[in-house]
C-alpha cells in the first residue's frame, strides 16, 4: 500500500509581492522624505502658533472659527498632538527598517569574504604583480598596523583595515532613533510647569503648562526661606536668588540656593530659577482691627462682605489706589480707597469704618519645574551620534588581496573612501614588496 504525501499548499505569491513592496517602501528613501516634510511643516505651524496659550489669548488673535480648527488639529500643542506623535513613530519604524536592511546587508558580506580571481584583481585599479618564490605570508606581514586577515587558504590572503567604518551610518541612525526614543518618552511621560512662592511659604503644586493648565502635585513639598533680588542703575533686574528647601515626608532633606542657569534636583525634577514677581498686599484698620488683603482676598466680619478687587499704582495721578467691592442689601458695590488723598483714605460702610493704613509689595520667587526622564537617554544618542561621525568621516574601510598566480603573485587593494589617501599608502606597499628579497 502506498502513502501519498500531501503538499503544503504555498503562500499566495501575490500576497508575498505586496509584503514585500511593503517592506521596501518602508525601508525606502521616498518614505523618509514625506515623513521628514511633514515633521517639518508641523514644526513650523507649531513655530508660528502659540503653544501653550489660554483661550482668551487665541480668540484675541483668531475668530472663533479658527480657533475651533487649532484646537481639532492640536495646532494650540503641536508637539503632544496625535497626528505629531503618530509621525514620530512612523519616522522610527522607517529608520530601524533602514538600519536593518544595511544591517543586514553588511552581515551577508562579512560572511561572504572570497578571493577575487587573476582577472579580477588585474583589472582593479590599484594592482601589480611580483615574480619569485616569496611567500604571500611575507608580503601580507610587512602591511601597515591595523591590517587583520579576513580570508586565508592556500591560493592567496585577504587583509583589510577600517571595518567599523562600515558601521558609521548605523550608528548615526542608531543615534537618531536614541533620540526620538528619548524626546518621545519626554514628551509622553515629562511635564513642565511653573510654582510662585512668597518668603516662608510652602507648596507641593505646580501649575502645568499647556493649552488646558492644570495643577500637578510634586510628591513632595518646595519652601522659600529667603528671595532677594538686585537690580542694574537703570532698574532692570541684576540678580534673583532663592533659597528653597525640599521638604519629603515632613522632614527637610535637601536646602540650596538657586538662580539662573543654576537649577536644584531631586527625584529627577529640576527647578529653575525663572522669574520673580511683585506682589502688593494692603493694610486695612477695620472698626479698629488689623486686616492685611491681596487681590481678590475677601473679608466678612459683622455683615462686612468685601473683596480686594484691583491695584493701581496711579489713580488720575493721585497716587496709588485699591478698588474695594462689597456687598449693599445684596447689590454689589464699589469704591476706590487711595493712599496719598487722606479724605479718600477713609470710609464707612455698612456701619463699619475702614481705613487703608497702608500699601506694601512683596516679592515672589517664580520656579519653573519640570521633569524629563527620556533626557539621558537623548544624551546618550548625541554621543553615539558623534562617535558615528567620527567613524564616518575619519575611518575607510581598505582592502588589499594577495593571490597566487603560475608566476609569483598578484596584490590588489580597494578603498571605499579616500582613495587618495590610500592609493599612498599602495604605493609605499609596492615599495616595500619590491624591496623583500626572493
């Protein structure tokens, strides 16, 4: 009885045609470019609209119309925006696909070192031949240091020096993915955002940036035990300093000064030095009681509801003021109390007596903090990218062959690069061949 095996029926060629075309286009050089245009024209949109902006700020400079397009586009946040990280990854894919296929390819030629035939490295263009009955052990021990044998049998040897050139663009798109890994990282999971702090007070929120602000907490707690701040003759700011303490778990662990260009760290957050702001708080004597307000503090004592509702350092020239609101059988009202005119000094209200005793700015110190955990990452990708370079430009890949022939024997070299440089070094080689006794 006789068994009939069955075939495996094979993959639909049709199907593996377009697998592959769909290999190659991603691999292909036309794919980078479209990637790359459109990387760069959402750099520039992302240059030309504001970033990070409050809607009030957008519908000052857009119809509503067009501020409804920025926000379906993520035009308001370009570099968080979908379509921008979508485009990333894309350029990501298209570059390991790159770096594989010459991967690959340089692999398959490693495997695949032979020794050309007699006619074949006649016709190279560096090439001479040597009559006598020396060894090619001799001629291929007198090349310059740096030379290893790739190929060796008994019709010939095969050296060759600069192989990690080969490697030099691997390394520079391996240096590109390291740094789109990083930045996406950074952008995926890092944040930015911005903490004021009066002198002794203390925080564990910041306000993130971006098109919807929103409050983060630190996980741990920022103290500003001393601000100063010094100024040029001509009024403009000299110097800003903070004294900040990390405060984690209720205990101090960490007290520096801070200024710009000089951050504190911890816990892989930085916080910068950014800014500085005047802040003004007004004295009220209030039927006799002390009340120090800022804007928009309120006030409700003995049926006394009031708000502290604007500043002005000049009211028609009669020096600064402090526009008061309060509350008048349940109608809001308001009046303007001012410092340097005394009957303006002093009001009653509701029965009650205030007095504006006094106006005082404090400063604030301004910390931007921000946490970007792909940055050593992308630091990481600009060494390798330099060391690519250097590879690329300043290593070249040189071969030379020795191979037996009826009548002596025939060296030939090939450079990929500098040839000049090389075909030097080919001359000095054919000296020395020529000088070795037969």
């Amino acid at each position: 009885m006789s068994v009939t095996k069955s075939k495996r029926p094979e993959a639909n060629p049709a199907k593996r045609d377009v697998f592959a075309s769909f290999q190659a286009f991603l691999a292909s050089v036309t794919f980078t470019i479209v990637l790359l245009s459109c990387i760069a024209v959402g750099s520039v949109l992302g240059t030309i609209v504001k970033q990070g902006a409050d809607v009030e700020e957008y519908l000052s400079l857009y119809s509503e119309d067009t501020y409804r397009i920025i926000r379906l586009l993520g035009l308001d946040d370009v570099y968080h925006s979908p379509w921008f990280l979508a485009l990333l990854v894309l350029f990501a894919i298209n570059l390991t696909a790159c770096t594989l296929k010459r991967f690959l390819s340089i692999l398959k030629g490693r495997g695949q070192v032979g020794l050309p035939d007699e006619k074949a490295l006649s016709s190279m263009t560096m090439s001479f031949r040597v009559e006598g009955g020396m060894s090619y052990e001799a001629i291929a021990g007198i090349l310059p240091r740096g030379y290893t044998r790739v190929y060796r049998e008994e019709d010939g040897v095969v050296c060759e020096k600069g192989n990690l050139a080969r490697y030099g663009a691997l390394m520079i798109h391996a240096s590109i993915m390291l740094i789109l890994a990083g930045g996406f990282i950074g952008l995926i999971t890092g944040y930015k955002g911005f903490m004021v702090l009066g002198q002794g007070e203390t925080k564990n929120l910041i306000t993130v940036s971006g098109g919807n602000p929103k409050e983060k907490s630190l996980g741990f707690a920022l103290k500003c035990k001393n601000f100063r701040i010094s100024f040029y003759p001509g009024g403009a700011p000299k110097d800003y300093v903070s004294t900040i303490e990390v405060i984690d778990g209720g205990t101090t662990v960490l007290e520096k000064q801070i200024r710009v260009n000089d951050p504190l760290s911890y816990k892989g957050i930085n916080i910068y030095q950014a800014s500085y702001q005047k802040v003004p708080s007004f004295s009220f004597n209030i039927d006799g009681e002390s009340v120090t307000l800022r804007e928009k503090d309120t006030h409700n004592k003995d049926g006394l509801v009031m708000m502290v509702v604007r500043f002005e350092p000049s009211v028609h020239d009669f020096g600064p003021g402090v526009m008061v609101a309060y509350l008048d059988q349940g109608e809001p009202k308001t009046t303007w109390f001012l410092r340097n005119v005394e009957r303006l000094r002093q009001k009653t209200i509701q029965g009650v007596t205030l007095r504006l005793d006094g106006i005082k700015e404090d400063l604030y110190t301004g910390l931007e903090v921000s946490r970007d955990p792909g940055v050593w990452i992308v630091w990481a990708g600009f060494a390798l990218m330099l060391l690519g370079l250097f590879v690329n430009f300043f290593m070249h890949h040189r071969r030379v062959y020795v191979r037996k022939i009826p009548k002596g024997f025939i060296v030939a070299g090939v450079a990929t690069r500098n040839k000049e440089a090389f075909r030097e070094e080919f001359e000095r080689l054919k000296e020395k061949v020529y000088g070795i006794p037969s």
